[in-house]
C-alpha cells in the first residue's frame, strides 16, 4: 500500500469508533432504563420522559419517537417542576439540585421514575443516580425509593447497578 | 479510477464520519455496552467554567488519568510526565549541592519557575531549596518538589500548555500542571514496585495503598500511603587525582528514602454544603555526596583522603481546607484557605573543616532552609444561559527561612582573617540568617461565552498587589471556533508575570574551595558567594532591586477530531519575558571599593540574582492520538507528539558571559518526539513507547559542548491475572542509551574525569531500568 492509501486507511479507521459525549451517553442510558422499569399507572398514548432544567438537546434527538414498551417516546421540556404533567421518567439536571426536596415532594405518588446525575441523588430520595468512575457511566439504584413510588425495577438492571439500600 | 476511489472514500469518511455514531448506533447498543462505553475525557484547568473536553478547550492542554499512570509502570511524578509529554524534561545531578536533592523539571524549553503547579486547584507551594549551582538546570531557581505527591495518590494529571497568569496570578508562564486527587468511586488498591539498573545498582522499591471510604451523598475520605526506597546508581569515573587511579567519588542517583500520606475528603452536608479537605505530608531523606578529597601529608585527619557525604531530611507538607455550595440564583461559592510548607535541612558528615584538624569534627549540620505559604481564597461563579461568570479574591502569605549552621561548619578567626567551611558545602553563616515574609491580594474575573454550536470565547483579568514590589495587572483572551463540527481552531493572547520568589530575594551563601594560585602554583583556600541584591558586595557591583518577570503570549493551535477518539492537535506558540531572573557571572572585585569590600566579606567572587536578560521562546506541539478497537474486542491506543522550542535572548539588561547565555539558548533539547503505543488484548497489555530527544548543550566557562540527540524505548507488558490481581514487567531505556560523555576532560569533569556525563541531559547517564509491578484491587 502506498502512503496515500495509508492515509486514507487511517483516516477511514479514525472515523470508525468514537468516544461519548456524556452528555449523549446519559441521554441513551434514561432511554434504555426504561425497559428494565414496570409501571403501575393507567396506559397512555406515548411514553412521556420530561427533563427539568436543563436544554440538553439530544433527549430530543435520540429519544424522540423511539418506543418503549410499544408506545412511541415523547419528550417535554421544562423549567418548573409545578409544570410537570404526567409523566413515566422525570429526568431532574445538576441546576435543580437545590430544589430536589420540593421536587420529591411535587412526584409524590405520581409513579414517577426519577433519574439524574446531581451527586448523592440516590441517596437525597432520588431512585436511579448516573455518576462516573473510570471515565464509564455507572448506575446506582435506590430500590426502597422506587418501591415507595409503586415501581418496579428488573432484577437484570439491579445486576449491573450498585444498590443504596437505605434512603437517608 | 484508482485515485478517485481514494478521494471519494476520504471525502465519504470527513464527511459523514460524525454520523457513524450519531443517534442510531447509540440506540442499538444495550444497556450493558452503554455502561462500558468511556466517555470523553475533560478538563478544568485554564478556566474556570465547568470541565468540558480538552479537545475543545481555547487552550492546549492534555490530561493524563490514573489509568494511563498505572500502565505506564512509573512511580515519581516527574517520571509520569516525562513519560507522556513531549517537552517535559526531568534531570536528576550530582555534586551540585542541593541540586542533588530535588528533580528539576521544565516545560518547553523554559524555567522551572516558569510553571504553576496545582492540586486540586489550588496553588502548589515551591521548595525551599534555592538551586545556586550555575551549572545546572532550574539555576537561581526555587521550584515546586514535584515528587512530593505520590502517584497513586492522583486521579488526573491536566497539562496547560499556555500562559494563564492572568487566571491564577504568579509562575503560570510556561504552563501549568494541574492534579487532582483521587475523589470518590475510586477503586481500593494495593500496589508494589521493585527494579533495579541494567548495571545491577540502583534498586528501587516501593509499596502504596490507596484506600476509599465512602460517605453520605456520595462523599468520601480517602487516604494514600506510598513507601519508597531508592539506592543509588555510580556512574562516576575514576578519580586520577590519587594513584593508582580508581573510584572515589559517588556520581548517579542518590539514595533516598520517602514516606508519604495524602488524604482527600469531601463531607457531603444534608443541605448540599460540601466541606473539603486534602492534604499531602512527605518526608525525604536524601544522601549524596561532594567531591572526594584526596590525600594531604599537611592533615592529620583524614590524611588519606575523605569522601565528604551531603545528608538531607526534606518536610513537605501542604494541606486545604475549604467549603462550598451554593446560594440563591445557583451562584456557586466556595471558601478555602490552603497552606504549604517545605523545609530542607542539610547535613554532611565524613568531612571535616580544615582549619580545625585535627579537632575539627566530622559531621555538621549546615543549616535549614525553610519555605511557607498561605493562601485563601474566596470564589463565586454563577452559569447563565451561554456564560460562565466567575470571579474571586486571594490573600497570599509567604515566608522564607534561613536557619544557620553549626559554628564549625563556617569557622571563623576575626583574628588571623580565616574564614572556612566545612568540606563539601559551607554551613550557613549567622549573617546569612533570614526569616523574610511578604504578602499579596489578588482580584480576578473570569467570563467565557460558549455558544451552544460552534464558538467559545474568555476573558479573565486579574490584578494583584505584592507588598514587596508593587502591583500587576494581566489579561487573558482565548478564542475558540469550530468551523467544521469536528474542526476547532484556537487562539489564546495573554500577559503574565512571575515575582521574585523570596528565596531569590533573601538568599545568600559563600562557599570555600581549594583552588590553585597561577603566581605561586600553591592551592589556596578561596570563598565565592553568592549574594542578596542589597548586600554591600552586591551594590558594589552594581546590583539593582529584583523586579517581576513579564510575559506575553500568544498561541495559535487547531484541532481535528476524527472521533471523540481520534485527534489531531496543532499548537504554534510565541512568549516573551522581560527581565527574567538569573544569577549574575561569578564577579570579581576590580575597582578599589570593589576589593575592599569583597575582603570585608572573605569573597574572591560574587554574584548576585539580577534581571538580566529579556527573552523570547516559540515553537510548536503536534499531536496525533488515536484510540483502536480491533474486531474482538482488542485495543490499540497511540499518541504521536512532537515538539519543538526554541530559546532566544532578545537582549542582555546586564553582562552575561557567553556560557551562560549558550545554557539559556541551547541548554535543553529543541526538538522532542513521543510515539506511546498500548496494545491491550484478553488479559495482556503490551506497552512499547520510543522517545526522542535533539542535541543540547552544556558550558564550561564561555566554551560551549554539544551531547547528540539520543533516543530510548520503554516496553511494559502487563498480565491481569483476575479482577483483583495484575502484574507487570517493564523496561525503561531498555537498550541502555547513554548520553554522550563531554567532548573534554580534566580530573573532574570530563569523558576521562570523575564527572562523565552532563548534568542536562533528558535521558540521564543511569542506562536501562528494569521493573516489576504487582497491584490488588479491592
């Protein structure tokens, strides 16, 4: 192979695997929970994942129109946890992490899954927290908090989820 | 036909190359393959907006991880970053007095005081050692004892390749080094390590922990050990000074032993207050030794020569307190006070004061030097749609010590006018003695803009009064474009300063040595000194009150990103310092005043620290990485860089001799090439890196000696054993490259004297080095 072909083969094999954006990465991982999660509420025409505050715009771009459990996603944006309508996932961002105790109490019996990367969600009453570790994604799982809001959680995801067994 | 096929594929591939992973990839992965997908890697360092990708920071900075220290088998910081950045240099010298007892390093071609350090964002505090030996690198220099902080210690080390005074104020002209400690989700481990030099000498052991314990809310408290021992390597000559010629004097490594402790912790409060601390304690005892004294009929002690041995005991330790959270409107604050201190207190023993034979005792202690700095800090930062806005102020305390030696190690006779120290290195004299303190504000600002497609823009300002010489202000702007989505161009232009370390300002010695009178051909024993600016004997020679450096900079760089993990980095870089300190030529006395003066002192010759030149250093970085993952699941991950730097004296404020101007020009290598390659596959992981360095050069008085362009190769290959368990076996230089030997000789220091090789070389004269690492996970 000459020089030319060489260049052209890296360049072909430099575009073949990729890094992810975290802010991406997240994103896929909220769409794939959702499969692992019973809900206990009346059907509806779409499976709603709100996210609060925050405009990360790939819920819109990877999420929107995918199906979850047959029903296509719909994705809402919001600003004010006082707008939340009904919703399966709730996705609260890192600038609401002040306001996490008057979010909870907003879901309340909603049956509602929460999820977020604010530090110590799992643990401030929050059901399913993304944090890193080795530049990887990781889950952890607060399942009295999930069975408080009358969800279920596969025991498959609890596998490969680091469990917080108490809500402090 | 053929040649369109090549263009269209390439073409196919920039073009569309960001849609192979775009949105429908993502989606056909599980949730298993998403958890094991790494995301890319960030940086903080260089602004003061959240971390973002390094690749699209305005500024050139690389990020080494915990990850990527682990494979690489090393076990000093200086070693880490030699290892992976191209124009880093590390030396190591011997019979160079304190020298002998701390790593120098520089970036670009530049001082070693040139580079801000930080840990966990906050500012480093320097040695107290003043390097006064003119010979070396980092001459007339205090620096940050890099080696202080333990390696298993950090989570990620960030290399800002770029001016940034005008964020964190003084030194921040080369670059800066930011570290972070290992926080929380780090892993538990045990690790040990054992080598030894291809000549059979310089084995070194050492033995970490590292240990996690997690908090509420995700907190933690995690505390490092690490243990190290090293013997020294003899690379000496022999000493053709006694007959039959034969080794004498140690030339090589030192011996050393650490103990370090590092603790991080941050407490996580119900109210989302978190309250952090770390602190890093080290303790290095360090021995080396002087020049060997040949035997003497006129001496009754040690009449048949000694080897004078240089003792030191080193006491870092540094330690921040702080809390953070934030307030209404989410406005982020933080509160901090961080403290460092350094002292290294100097023995010798084995020698003797040749005016007391044959009383004179045998061991001294010469004195401590000691340095201390406070600093607090209060931050604000608050994020609106598309801005960051941060800001803050900072108090800085700062305190250097002299402490004196004991009576024997500088004797004096008022009476017969005899002054004498101790061989190997005089003791610090009462009159040298200095408890000097100063202090300084600072105010900074910091905005950056960052539209949500294409375009990152910064400003940060920064003003600062030192209640020594007065008050600066600098300006940072950085400019950052993406023109393709994969294509970001970039450009930074800033000022900068760096103050006189008070070492600089505060520091004295008068050293003794035997040297031969040309009249009467009968050795003498004559003092050198080396003085503050405001000494008499300094005035004499015209001495002027130290001022700041200042700097200017501009970078002009791009990045291609293949992939998020592929990349292509080109950064230009100009800087200009003005005034750049440095310790002045040996003088001697010509004028009448001049001689009597320097005879009150017991001088010979003198110097002083001085703004003596005004210099300029450009050049350029290159750097390819690219991460592979082979069909089933095997990975190859390679980083090509290169660098280039050059050093030019623009003009002299004061005489500077040839020699010293050559050190400065051509003192380190212009030309350095990286190409780390990691092949990881199953359980093995094989590590091949070749590394190469362009010629440089050394002086002996005005008359310059070139050492040829060298080039080593490292291997590793290391072997998980289980989850918990993995080993490995490397080789650093494996083929034992050597640096040239000095193209000249006399009795010390020549290819045929006691002193072969060059203090300067990146590669240094201890050859190949191998290794064995063992780690448990838990």
């Amino acid at each position: 192979m000459n020089i030319k072909g060489f260049i052209i083969l890296l360049v072909i094999i430099t575009n073949m695997y990729a890094y992810q954006l975290e802010d991406k990465l997240k994103v896929a991982i909220v769409g794939k929970i959702a499969k692992f999660v019973q809900w206990n509420k009346p059907a509806t025409k779409n499976f709603s994942i709100t996210v609060l505050n925050t405009k990360n715009q790939f819920f819109k771009t990877l999420l929107e129109g995918k199906r979850v459990n047959s029903k296509p996603i719909k994705v809402i944006y919001i600003n004010n946890i006082n707008n939340l309508k009904d919703s399966d996932i709730l996705y609260i961002s890192q600038n609401s992490s002040q306001n996490l105790q008057s979010i909870f109490k907003a879901i309340k019996n909603k049956n509602i899954l929460t999820i977020s990367d604010i530090r110590g969600f799992a643990q401030r009453g929050g059901m399913i927290q993304l944090y890193t570790k080795n530049q990887k994604l990781k889950l952890r799982i607060n399942v009295s908090n999930v069975k408080a809001q009358n969800l279920k959680i596969k025991s498959s995801l609890l596998r490969i989820s680091t469990l917080v067994k108490e809500n402090k | 036909m053929k040649k369109f096929n090549y263009t269209f594929l390439t073409l196919a591939s920039l073009l569309f190359s960001h849609f192979l992973y775009a949105e429908g990839s993502l989606s056909k992965d599980s949730l298993e393959d998403l958890l094991n997908e790494k995301i890319e890697l960030k940086s903080q360092v260089g602004s003061r907006d959240t971390a973002k990708n390094y690749l699209d920071s305005s500024s050139a900075v690389d990020v080494i991880t915990a990850s990527q220290i682990e494979s690489s088998g090393q076990t000093q910081l200086t070693d880490v970053l030699k290892y992976f950045i191209a124009g880093f240099n590390a030396t190591t010298s011997s019979i160079t007095d304190a020298k002998d007892h701390i790593v120098s390093f520089t970036l670009r071609g530049m001082s070693s005081d040139q580079i801000l350090v930080l840990v966990n964002g906050k500012r480093v505090h320097t040695s107290a050692i003043f390097i006064e030996n003119t010979g070396v690198l980092s001459s007339g220099t205090t620096h940050v004892d890099l080696n202080t902080i333990p390696v298993i210690s950090i989570e990620k080390i960030e290399i800002l390749r770029d001016g940034a005074a005008a964020q964190y104020g003084s030194d921040a002209i080369s670059g800066v080094i930011s570290i972070t400690l290992k926080g929380q989700n780090s892993t538990n481990e045990i690790t040990t390590h054992a080598g030894v030099r291809k000549e059979g000498d310089g084995s070194h052991y050492q033995l970490n922990s590292f240990v996690s314990i997690p908090l509420n809310y995700d907190g933690f408290f995690n505390i490092s050990l690490s243990g190290d021992k090293q013997y020294q390597t003899q690379r000496a000559g022999v000493d053709r000074r006694v007959d039959p010629a034969d080794l004498h004097t140690h030339v090589g490594l030192p011996e050393s032993q650490t103990l370090a402790v590092v603790l991080n912790s941050e407490v996580v409060l119900e109210n989302n207050i978190v309250l952090y601390m770390d602190t890093i304690l080290n303790r290095r005892d360090t021995q080396s030794s002087a020049f060997y004294r040949i035997l003497s009929t006129t001496r009754v002690q040690y009449a048949d020569g000694f080897l004078p041995m240089m003792e030191s005991q080193i006491l870092d330790y540094s330690g921040t307190l702080g809390i953070k959270g934030s307030f209404i409107h989410n406005w982020q604050w933080s509160l901090s006070n961080t403290y460092g201190y350094n002292s290294f207190d100097y023995n010798s023993k084995d020698t003797m004061n040749y005016h007391l034979d044959p009383n004179s005792p045998t061991s001294f202690h010469l004195g401590k030097l000691i340095f201390i700095q406070n600093s607090t800090n209060f931050d604000l930062k608050k994020k609106l749609d598309n801005f960051t806005i941060a800001g803050g102020i900072e108090y800085r305390y700062e305190n250097y010590q002299i402490k004196a030696g004991d009576p024997a190690s500088y004797y004096e006779d008022t009476e017969l006018d005899i002054k004498s120290g101790s061989q190997g290195y005089m003791g610090y004299t009462p009159e040298q003695k200095v408890d000097a303190s100063r202090d300084n504000y600072a105010l900074y600002l910091d905005t950056s803009y960052k539209n949500s497609k294409n375009l990152n823009a910064q400003v940060a300002l920064r003003y600062e009064d030192y209640s020594d010489f007065g008050s600066t202000q600098d300006v940072k702007l950085s400019l950052g474009y993406k023109i393709l989505p994969k294509l970001l161009l970039r450009t930074t232009l800033s000022t900068g300063f760096r103050a006189p370390s008070l070492a600089q300002s505060n520091y004295s010695h008068t050293s003794s040595a035997l040297t031969k009178n040309d009249l009467t051909e009968e050795d003498e024993l004559l003092q050198k000194g080396i003085f503050t600016v405001d000494n008499p004997v300094s005035q004499s020679l015209g001495a002027k009150a130290l001022k700041p450096e200042l700097s200017k900079h501009l970078t002009l760089g791009s990045v291609y990103q293949f992939t998020n993990k592929s990349s292509f980095m080109i950064d230009a870089f100009y800087i200009q310092v003005d005034d750049k300190i440095i310790i002045s030529d040996k003088l001697a006395p010509i004028t009448q005043e001049q001689i009597d003066i320097f005879a009150a002192y017991g001088v010979s010759t003198a110097s002083y620290l001085t703004n003596a030149v005004n210099t300029q250093t450009f050049g350029i970085d290159i750097k390819l990485n690219n991460n592979y993952t082979f069909k089933g699941g095997a990975t190859l991950n390679s980083i090509l860089w290169y660098n280039y730097s050059k050093n030019e004296i623009i003009n002299f404020n004061e005489l500077l001799s040839e020699g010293r101007a050559v050190v400065i020009e051509k003192g380190q290598p212009g030309h350095s090439v990286k190409f780390l390659n990691e092949y990881t596959r199953g359980k093995f992981n094989y590590i091949v890196n070749l590394n190469g360095y362009s010629k440089f050069y050394q002086t002996l008085g005005d008359t310059a000696y070139k050492f040829g362009a060298i080039l080593t190769v490292d291997l590793n290959i290391n072997y998980k054993i289980n989850k918990a368990f993995d080993i490995s076996l490397g080789a650093n230089n494996i083929f034992d490259a050597m640096p040239d030997k000095w193209d000249r000789s006399n009795e010390y220091l020549g290819y045929d004297g006691i002193i072969p090789y060059p203090s300067n070389s990146p590669v240094g004269p201890n050859g190949a080095y191998y290794y064995l690492n063992a780690k448990w996970k838990f």
